[in-house]
C-alpha cells in the first residue's frame, strides 16, 4: 500500500487529514448547507441498493420451494424477526422493518471500512474528484440522522400506542410515581428533567457509539496506511515497516469484521428496545 | 464535528428506507413466509391423517383376509365332509352292488348245476338203461319197465 495522497507537499498529517476531508458540495452560502457529497452518495446508494433487491426479492417471494437468494433473505428476515418478537411485546408494523433497515443499512456502510483506505479514493481522484469518504457511518452527519429518525419514530410510537393524553401524562408522572396530587406536582419537575434527559440521551448515544467506532476503525486503516506512506525500495524502514503494516492491517480488518457486525446489531438492537420501552405503559 | 444539511438529507433518506421497506418489502414477504407455514402445516396434517387412513385400512384389510380365510377353511372342510360322504355312499353302494351281484351268479351258478345234473343224471340213466338193454341184449321197452326204470333212475339221482 503506498500513499496516494501527493496532492501538495506531501507528509503524515497532510495525508491523514486528506483522508478525513469530504467531498463537499455548497448548496447555499453559510456552514449548515455544506452538503458532504460521498457520504450521501454512499449511504443512497446501499439505501437504493438494498430497497432495490429487499422489494424485488419480497415481490417475487413465493409460498412455495424458495430459491437461494429468497432463501438468504429469509433468514435475515427471520433472524430479524426473532429479535423483534422476544424484545418488543406489542404488536407494530413498524418495529419489524426498522430493524432490519438498520441492520442491513449500518452494516453495509460500516463494510465500506474493510476496503482499503485509498482504494476508492485513488479511483475517484483518477476521476478528477478530490476527496472522497467512503465510510458513512464514519460521519455523525449519518448516524445522527439515523438516530434522530429513531427518537421520532419512539415518539410517534409512544404517541399511538398510549394516546396522546397518556403520552404527555407520563412526561411527567414516570419514572417517579407518586400518590396524592401534591405530591404528584412536587415530582413534576424532576420527572420532566429525567424525562428529557433520557430522550436527548438514547438518540446521542446510538449516533456517537456508531460513529466512534466508525471513525476510530477508519482512522486506525489510515494511520497503519501511514506505515509506508512515501516508500521506496532504497529505504531500509519500508522492509521494517511493510511486514508490520501488513500483519496489523489484516489483524485490525480481522478485529474490523467482528466491529462492523455488531454495531449493526447493536444500533437495530438498540432501536428496537427504545421502541418497545416507548410502547410499554408506565 | 460539522453538523450540516447533510445531517437532514440522511435522515429524510433513512426515514423513507425504513418507510418503503415496511410498506412494500416486509409484508410481502412475511405473507409468503405465514403462507408456507401454512401451507407445511396443512401438509403435515394431511400426512399424519393419511398415516392414521392407512393404518385404519390396514387394519380393515388384515381382518378382511383374517375373514377369508376363516371361510376358506370353512369350505375346505365341508367340501372334504361331502367328499367323504360321496366316498362312503359310493362303498356303501358298491358293496350292495357287489353283493347283489354275487348273490345274482351264484343263483346262476346253482341254477346251472342243477341244470347240469338234470342232464347228467339223464344222460346216465339214458346210458344205464343203453348198458342194461346191451347186457339183457333186448330192447327194453320203456314202457314195461317204467317202474323199473324210475327206480334206477331215482337211485342215480340220489347216488
């Protein structure tokens, strides 16, 4: 693996910091509307992907003898649903679907780390494209977005489960009950604070634990990328250095493999469990 | 951290994944997925009530033949009765037959020896009487001699 940063100059930071630069694109003046290109265009594209083969193999799936393809996807599908049955009680279209769009999503796009780190980029730069991010867990933009769709979709799930009234009642009156009205506006306060902190909590949680892992995984490929930037043959470290970075990076892509899966899991896991939390009384 | 518009983009994006995969992805397949579960149950309910037809007519088919062969043996016995009383009826008629028969020629036999006799004793009387006449050298007339001849007669036929 050489570095394939030589834009400018050259060098350790210059090369890291290219690789964590996006692909922007500025669709109005002000910081907010900085579009990062890459990561939309990788997380649409395994989103059309996925939705692509998930409707086309759902439409074609038949009662009868399944061919492998329907085969694999069923076993997803029942793994998925597994899942959902043992930890959500109640009965929701909605639990079901997010979950295994979750799973398949996050992994998908947390997959795109175990590529080498300048193999898409070197491509896109050949293309005449600068920079390019293909992680888009990797990017808090994403897993933000993806948590923040999840919160809302605990409200609205809290909402129609219990009814509003209940609902709002609860901000309230959980988690700690009280008898007598006193007593029961005496703790208002305090369980609306907790009430808020939880829900502001689950949904940075789920986003910053993705991205950490994400980022820190893709920082490590760069930096054991960093290992023989700028070798050459007449160099005695890139003998010393090139048996090391190709047994760290295949331990780290080993390590990697097992990362990417489980935050998956545990992203959809998550979300699932919030939603069933949401549709319990309390 | 640069939280930005791309922030809305992928979750607007995420929304409508989740949103077209519960409403064209997940239930479709999860009909196909209850249908043949169905469809497995119905077939194993088919198959165990097959089994239990099969069972039933086993059983029905085993005393059928248990049945068959009672008669079978039921018949073979009557007809070996038959046939043993047609055998006895037939030695019984034989036998009379047989007898009747024996009876029949031995009246014959009787009735033939007596007849022999007659002629014998005749013939011997006749050639008493032819010897008697050459040695008296006289035709004896049978008339005169009646009396002598019945008793010579009557001797041979006692004698």
């Amino acid at each position: 693996m050489t570095g394939t940063a030589g834009d400018t100059s050259g060098g350790m930071t210059e090369y890291i910091q290219h690789h964590l630069t996006y692909l922007t694109v500025q669709l109005r003046p002000g910081a907010f509307w900085t579009l990062h290109l890459d990561t939309v265009f990788f997380s649409l594209l395994f989103s059309v992907g996925f939705l692509g083969l998930f409707i086309r193999a759902a439409h074609r799936a038949t009662p009868g003898v399944p061919g492998k393809f329907q085969c694999a996807v069923e076993m997803l599908i029942e793994f998925v649903d597994q899942i959902v049955k043992e930890t959500f009680g109640g009965k929701s279209r909605l639990v079901a679907p997010l979950a295994i769009s979750v799973f398949v999503l996050v992994f998908l796009m947390n997959f795109m780390d175990l590529l080498p780190v300048d193999a898409l980029p070197t491509v896109a730069r050949d293309l005449g494209v600068g920079h390019l991010r293909t992680v888009a867990t990797a990017d808090i933009n994403t897993t933000l977005g993806m948590a923040l769709c999840v919160f809302l979709l605990i409200q609205w799930v809290g909402i129609s489960e219990k009814g509003l009234v209940t609902f709002f009642r609860e901000w309230f009156t959980a988690p700690f009950h009280a008898h007598g009205t006193v007593a029961q506006i005496l703790l208002a306060p305090a369980n609306l604070l907790l009430r808020i902190i939880e829900e502001a909590v689950r949904p940075l949680s789920l986003s910053l634990r993705l991205f950490g892992n994400m980022y820190a995984g893709e920082l490590i490929f760069v930096l054991i990328a960093v290992l023989t930037l700028d070798a050459s043959l007449s160099h005695l470290s890139t003998y010393l250095f090139g048996p090391i970075q190709l047994v760290a990076d295949f331990i780290w892509t080993l390590f990697h493999i097992l990362i990417i899966t489980l935050q998956a899991f545990i992203f959809g896991m998550l979300s699932v469990v919030y939603l069933s939390m949401a549709a319990e009384r309390h | 951290m640069d939280i930005a518009i791309t922030l809305v983009v992928q979750g607007i994006a995420f929304f409508l994944v989740v949103w077209l995969v519960m409403h064209f992805g997940w239930p479709a397949f999860m009909q196909a997925l209850e249908a043949r579960q169905r469809k497995i149950a119905e077939g194993l309910a088919a198959a165990n009530k097959g089994q239990k037809d099969l069972d039933e007519a086993k059983i029905k088919a085993q005393e059928i033949v248990r049945e068959a062969r009672e008669k079978a043996a039921q018949i073979v016995e009557q007809a070996n009765k038959r046939a043993n009383e047609i055998v006895e009826e037939a030695k019984l008629a034989a036998t009379a037959e047989g007898r009747r028969l024996v009876a029949h020629a031995q009246e014959e036999i009787a009735m033939e020896a007596s007849r022999a006799r007659e002629a014998l004793r005749r013939q011997v009387a006749d050639l008493a009487v032819r010897g008697a006449s050459r040695l008296l050298e006289r035709e004896i007339d049978p008339k005169t001699h009646a009396e002598l001849l019945g008793k010579l007669e009557l001797e041979i036929a006692n004698g």
